[in-house]
C-alpha cells in the first residue's frame, strides 16, 4: 500500500497524492499544508520538515522523515532536525505564510493583472479604425476644409451605430461630426443651451456671464438613442469601457469646457447640486483662462468616504485653439487609465494616468456628458468673458462590448 501511494516523488509545483487536489503554486501548497488536517501527511517535500504537522502522527514518506519506524511504519521515536525548539517555530511559520498568501490575494484583486495590457490593446484598436476610416487625413491645419468628406455614425461592421439589444453594448462606434449638417449627433440630447453642427464639429455655445442666463450655458448627454432608457457606462453586465472623444475647449476667460462621465442618483443629472457625493470621471475639463486641459476622479467607496483624485493636468498646449484627442479605458472598479494625444502625432503620449482599486476607481453606473459653463459667478472662477464663446467635439468614439 504505501509503496503504491509513493511510487514516484511528488512536487507541490505538479501533483499531489489522490486525496489532495492539485495546487498551482509552492505558497499554496504550503497554506493548504497549514490549514488542512493534520492527518494528510502523505504530502511529500524534498525537505526533511513538514511544515504544521505533528512529527509523532506522520506516517514515513520513504526514508526523508528522521527516526525510528516499526515493522508496520509507525513512528517510534521521531528526530527533530535543527532541536525542539526549531519544531516549536513552526505554526509561527504556517501563520505568517498564511497572512501573506491571504495579502497577495487581495493585492490581486484591486490591481487586477493585465489591465494595463488591455489598455493599450483598445488603444490601438481605436487608431486602426479611425485610420482605416480616414479620419487622420489632412489633418495637419486647425480646421479641416468645409468640403472634407466625413464618415457617418459608424461600427467596425460598417453598420450604423447602436445599442446591441442582447447585449446592451456599444460596439466600437465612431461619431464624426465634421461634416456640418450632414453628420450625425446620434445618440445624443440637449439638455440646455445652444448646439449646432456646422463645419468645424458640433459646436456648444455661452454667450453670457451668470448662472441662470440663457445660453450661459449649454450641456449635452449620451443617451445611445433611447429616451426612455438612457444608456449608462461601467456597469456589472459591460464593466470595461473605451471612450476618446476629440475636443477643443473654449479659449475665453470664465469659460469651462468638458467632458465627463457622472452617476445619477434620484433622478437628478445634477448629484453634487442635490447634495449627493457621487462617483465621476472627468475626462477632460479646461479653463478657457488656462493653457493646459485637466483629469480628475470623484470616488464615493462608501463607508462615509469621498475621494478626489485629481485635477492633474496633461501635457496639452493651447487646447482652447487647438483640438486633441482625450481618451480613457475603465475596467468597473478596479482600474482606470486617462491620457491625452494630438492626432498629428499620435505616438506621443501627453500626460497619462493610471488609478487602480475599488477605493479610487468608481463602481456605479455612470452617465456621459458634455458642453460648456460660464464660471463668472464663482468667486474661485479665472475672468470673465461677455462675448460668444464656444467649444468643439470633433468627434467621439465609443466601445463597450467586450
């Protein structure tokens, strides 16, 4: 019997006897080995100590236990290698492997493997599309001629852009809104102010200074073209989100131009106004007073918490009269990457960011918007500015189907 259960020498990086499953790893082995019964002691190690267990109670595995064994392999006398007292270190042992296989497995899940990977991935993936669909041509000038041709909505398939009614995600749709009114703003909505396509993007106005005075503001948001059931982002069915939108902010004193993706509490687009703490992601917010566009992250993790992580600024220059390119990859929870690029000059990276863990990366379902607010009422806000002052989306590119 025990030649048949040691016929062959057992690893803990391969096999384990028939009653002990397999084990991916020497650490985990070891944690079983102190967590299991003591009566599992055909494990074999090639060294003379098994770790946690009762020396007296171990049945011989071949000759690499030391002592005195019987005619039926019973244990008569056992040796203690290195002296009691060595032997009487061992649970200190078992539970100090045990804190730190049980750390390395929670590091694990708040900076998930690969994620950065995945980043990159979708990084590229959206280049390839947007270059096969030619939108990197001609280029090279502020504002693209009037008579440049332009892309309708569009998927990779070459279908128009749409919620996958199974699925419930947007796969890799591309809005170019460059074509004045022949381009297409779907799933897209005013909510207030004034926007209107014309030949440099969808244009988004303030024409006044205060709160409260019309078109001192205008702002628009993602619906995916369904009123009655608005689209949301990072949720548990679609986790992983893939957004970059092409923008150029608003130069003028007083003026905030952004991007940003927010969760809706109570029915309210408006949560910091109603008093709530919510998660929000702003991907790219710029002063018009400013030479740099900024990033910041809003975290509500719970338990009376409120992190802000940010802003932090990328590496634009003069994005209120030039337009770049703002791209985020979100993995629900668990990770986060920003970072910005001048579509002339797309291998250069300007000002990139990673967040990683529940605490600093939002887990709710979150809403997209967009457009452009007069500050002047704010005593924190950078001038004024009473004229007509706008920004730009060129274009955006969504995917979220993986």
């Amino acid at each position: 019997m025990e030649a048949r259960l040691w016929k062959r020498k057992m690893n803990f990086m391969e096999d384990g006897p028939p009653h002990f499953p397999r084990v991916p790893n020497a650490k985990f082995a070891t944690l079983l080995l102190c967590a299991g019964n003591s009566g599992l002691v055909r494990l074999h190690t090639s060294s003379p100590v098994l770790i946690g267990l009762s020396p007296r109670r171990a049945v011989r595995p071949m000759s690499h236990m030391p002592g005195a064994y019987d005619d039926h392999g019973r244990m008569v006398r056992v040796s203690y290698p290195g002296g009691r007292r060595a032997w009487a270190l061992q649970p200190a042992i078992c539970i100090f492997i045990l804190a730190t296989c049980f750390y390395a497995c929670a590091v694990a899940r708040e900076v998930p493997q690969g994620a950065a990977v995945r980043a990159d991935a979708a990084h590229q993936e959206m280049l390839d599309f947007l270059e096969s669909a030619g939108v990197f041509t001609n280029i090279s000038t502020l504002i693209r001629s009037k008579s440049a041709a332009s892309v309708s909505p569009q998927q990779s398939d070459g279908g128009p852009c749409r919620v996958d009614p199974v699925r419930g995600c947007i796969n890799r749709c591309w809005v170019d809104f460059q074509n004045g009114q022949n381009a297409k703003t779907w799933g897209w909505v005013l909510n207030i102010g004034y926007a209107h396509l014309d030949w440099e993007g969808w244009r988004m106005h303030s024409t006044a200074n205060g709160v409260g005075v019309r078109n001192s503001n205008t702002r628009v948001h993602f619906d995916g073209g369904n009123a009655k059931n608005p689209y949301f982002f990072n949720t548990a069915k679609n986790p992983k989100t893939s957004i970059m939108v092409w923008l150029r902010g608003a130069p003028d004193a007083g003026k905030i131009s952004n991007l940003y993706l927010m969760e809706s509490r109570g029915g309210s687009d408006d949560g910091f106004q109603k008093g709530y703490r919510i998660d929000e992601i702003d991907l790219v917010q710029m002063y018009g007073s400013k030479s740099s566009s900024e990033r910041c992250v809003y975290s509500n993790p719970g338990s009376n918490r409120f992190i802000k992580t940010g802003p932090n600024a990328y590496s634009t220059s003069n994005p209120g009269r030039e337009p770049y390119m703002y791209e985020l990859y979100m993995e629900r929870g668990r990770y986060l990457k920003m970072w910005a690029f001048h579509p002339s000059n797309r291998n250069s990276i300007l000002g990139m960011q990673e967040y990683s863990g529940s605490d600093a990366v939002p887990d709710s379902n979150l809403r997209m918007y967009a457009g452009i607010w007069d500050c002047s009422s704010e005593s924190w806000c950078p001038g004024k500015f009473s004229g007509d002052a706008s920004m730009v989306i060129k274009g955006i590119w969504i995917h979220t189907c993986y």
